[in-house]
C-alpha cells in the first residue's frame, strides 16, 4: 500500500511518501518547507500568514514527492467541466491553492496512490483547512480513499515506532510529548488505547521557550536559540555572580500530572525589568538566564514524566514533540533514566522527526489501515479539528 500523507497544522508545510504493509514501512519521501523566516519578525506564528504559505508551498511540495517516486505522468485530457466545478467548491475558500491545485490536476495523471493521509487537528484552525481542503480536492478527483490523522497520536509513532509500542514488553508505555502548543503526558495502554494523565494549564513549553527569548532579546523561535545561549552558559556562573537568580519550577511538586509555564515567563520578566539596560544587553545576562529557564523548564518536565512513570508502573518512556529535539533536555533525560537502574526503557526520535512532518503522520495511518482499527473518512464529511484530543 502506498500513502501519500499531507500535515499542515501549524508554520510547516509537510508532504510525505511511504510504501507499507503488515510488516513493513518504507519512507519513500519525506518533505518540509519551513517558514520561520516569515514569522521571524513577529516573534511568533501568525495563522493567517501561515496559511497562505501552505497555499503556495502544497502543490509543489507534491509535485516533488511524485517526480522523487517516479509516479507522476503526463495526462493528455483536460478537466471535465463538472469535475472542474467541484474541485472550484472544495477549493472555493484556497483561491491561491486552487489556482495551482487545478492547474497540476490538469497536467498529470492520476498517481499510482493507495490512500491520502492528513493531519485534521489539533493545531491552527486555519492551517489546518487548507491540508485538509487540499486533501479532500485530491481524494476527489483522484478517487483515492482519505484519513483523517490526528497530529498528537502522529508524534508517538515518530520515526515509526510502531514496533515499540507493539511489542507487549514495552507495554504500558508512557509519552511526553513536548512542543510549541503542547505538553502532555499520555499513558499508552496498546495501539489505539490512550489517555491523557497530564497536560500544559496555559503555556506549553515551546510556547514559553519563545516568550522567554523575546522577552530577554534573543531570536525566533525561541527553544533553539535559548538552547544556543544556555550552552555558553553553567550552573557555576547562574549562581555565582552579580546575575545569580533561581527561577521557579512551577508545579514541580504538585501530585497531578498537569504542567504550567506561564509562571515561569512572568518570573523572568520580573527579573529582566529590574536590571538597568546595560545589564539586560549583556551577553553574560542573556546567556545566564536562557541557561536558567531552559534548565527550569527540563526540571519540570523530568520529574513530572518520572513521578508518573512510577505511579502507572510504565515499562518504556517516549520522548516527542519539537522540543524533544534540545539536546540538553535528551541529555538529561537519559542520565536520569540510568539513574533509576534502567527501570524504564527511553525512546527518543532523531532530531528531525521531532518537529512536524509527514513521515509521522503516513507511520499512524500505516498502523491503522494495517491493523483495520479505523474505517475510511468520506472526503465530503472529513473537517479540520483544532481543539481534537487523543483520548
């Protein structure tokens, strides 16, 4: 079975390509059009730029995907005027994605595609629409199967992880998946079988991680470049100098599950409001206090993750989301893990399937067709859900 999968939840445009089977999945594919250059300037994500940047990327992310597997042909007939109408209809509200959508339909013919995955939430409202309108004017005219994914299950099977959670000596399984919008720790009982023990109350790590920064002056986004900053720092100089600050570890100690970082934002921009100019400008400051709240937030999340681990008595612990990629965070959840004699098992993705992709997203619907835990989605029904929950 060959699937196309398509993620647009939030700033990146993602398309992959797999090939899969009960017992394998290939990555055919796996592209992603960044637009941190975009949002750069307002410190965050905008959703209405983002969505015009899916527009204009969708089409031909796509067209690379097919020429690189060598399915995309030429078609020497044109668009039925009823079929062109309807694809007008689904598109009606994607006016630069339909313009290009349209035209690529007319051009090549049908690909040799056995089902069309895509993410339908949570995520960006409008962001989400346009994967899943783009999705939908292709099943259309296509006459391919659609399912609709959700984007927080397709960060536990990042890097396809399938054969982990499989495996009934991995089970039960705890993961943390940690990102720009969210922070939840989901017990895994078996494929399919989740439920959440904890979540952020208000800031999700990565969406602290980028109001610190702005606030203490360095760039967007925030996580790698306070992760840069805080390497140039040490435990030494945060508390040994005219710097020294100790920033809260908000419900660290608390005996839910659930996270709050909101706390942690507003205590540093206390401290930076008391520092005179020349002080807040420092490169020592800067560096002292990314070093500080980066090693805030990864207390936080440690011991949170543990503290659970051993209350449902979990056999392996997987790490996800965006910010799983800080290489402080994978360091120190590892020495904490060999601290605890090996009790659970670690599993974190490489790098580049920690932050959104298609790969992730194509892995769940393998699962799921393979398993036939889930029917198909009619193309006409499926719709965007940014507020979907995993349990």
């Amino acid at each position: 079975m060959k699937i196309l999968a398509i993620e647009t939840s939030c700033d990146d445009s993602c398309i992959a390509l797999a090939e899969c089977s009960t017992s394998k999945f290939k990555l055919i594919s796996n592209l992603i059009s960044s637009q941190i250059e975009i949002h750069r300037k307002w410190g965050g994500v905008y959703p209405a730029l983002a969505r015009r940047e899916h527009q204009k990327n969708l089409t031909p992310l796509l067209i690379q995907a097919l020429e690189g597997a060598n399915v995309l042909k030429k078609s020497k007939s044109e668009i039925q005027s009823s079929k062109l109408k309807k694809l007008e209809s689904i598109l009606g509200r994607e006016k630069i994605l339909s313009k290009k959508l349209i035209k690529f339909l007319s051009k090549y013919k049908k690909p040799k595609i056995d089902l069309i995955a895509v993410t339908i939430g949570p995520g960006l409202d409008p962001c989400l629409w346009t994967g899943v309108n783009f999705t939908k004017a292709l099943s259309y005219f296509w006459e391919i199967p659609i399912i609709g994914i959700n984007h927080i299950e397709a960060h536990i099977f990042a890097n396809n992880r399938l054969s982990i959670i499989a495996d009934k000596k991995n089970l039960p399984a705890l993961a943390l998946i940690v990102s720009g919008g969210h922070t939840q720790l989901i017990l895994i009982k078996k494929l399919g079988d989740y439920k959440i023990l904890g979540e952020t109350r208000d800031d999700a790590a990565g969406e602290a991680f980028d109001k610190i920064a702005r606030i203490i002056g360095l760039d967007y986004p925030g996580g790698p470049a306070i992760a840069a900053a805080a390497q140039k720092s040490n435990t030494k100089d945060r508390m040994s100098n005219r710097f020294e600050t100790k920033l809260p570890r908000p419900m660290l100690n608390t005996k839910n599950y659930d996270f709050s970082f909101s706390g942690l934002k507003t205590a540093v921009l206390y401290d930076y409001k008391k520092r005179t100019k020349k002080e807040r400008e420092s490169k020592q400051y800067i560096q002292i206090m990314a070093g500080e709240a980066q090693q805030a937030i990864i207390d936080v999340l440690i011991k949170k993750t543990i503290k659970a681990a051993k209350d449902y008595r979990i056999k392996s612990i997987l790490l996800g989301g965006g910010v799983s990629a800080n290489k402080e965070l994978r360091k120190q959840f590892q020495q904490r893990i060999k601290k605890e004699n090996s009790r659970f098992n670690l599993y974190i993705s490489p790098s580049e399937y920690c932050t959104d992709n298609a790969a992730m997203i194509a892995a769940v619907a393998c699962f799921q067709r393979t398993a036939k835990s889930r029917t198909l989605d009619n193309w006409q029904n499926i719709k965007a859900q940014p507020n979907l929950r995993i349990d």
